[in-house]
C-alpha cells in the first residue's frame, strides 16, 4: 500500500473493516478488564486469607454445586503464606 494516502485502496476495504471490529472488540475487552479490576480493588469483603474456598456473589449462583461449600480440613486452617514462626513444632494429626 503506498504511504501518504489517507484512503485506503478498494482491495484492502474487507480487511480495513476486520481491522475496525477487532479495535471495537479491544476497547470493550479493556473496558471489562478495568471493571473487574476496580471492582476487585474497591470492595473490601473479599477477605481471602482464611477461606481458599470463597466464591464472590458475583460468581455465585444457587444452582452452583459446591457454591456454599467451606474448607474446614486441617491443611486450609492457617493462612496462606504462614506468619513467620507461626508453629514451633510440627502439629500431629490423629
């Protein structure tokens, strides 16, 4: 295509147009990206740190399986990365 035309040429019109939807597409797909991120970091109930399990409201539905679901077992009991010196010995589970 040569330079300094600000048309483009009648064989490249189908691509000019593909070039088109894929911008409209970029600018939504960004648009979502920026409210998912300012939803994440202006809500302050997500307290992930105890709970790995935590499904946001958002995400959830009633017809989820496992949507109400906790971990209660012994490995989800501390949080994640552990406090510095957060055990002495080595906890024994019977």
């Amino acid at each position: 295509m040569p330079r300094r035309i600000p048309d483009y040429p009648d064989a490249y019109s189908g691509w000019n147009l593909v070039s088109s939807y894929e911008s409209i597409i970029s600018i939504v797909a960004s648009l979502v990206f920026l409210y998912t991120l300012y939803d994440l970091l202006a809500r302050q109930e997500y307290n992930l740190a105890n709970n790995y399990w935590y499904v946001p409201q958002f995400f959830s539905s009633s017809r989820a399986i496992g949507a109400t679901s906790t971990a209660t077992t012994l490995e989800w009991s501390l949080t994640s990365p552990p406090s510095f010196h957060t055990v002495n010995s080595l906890p024994l589970q019977s």
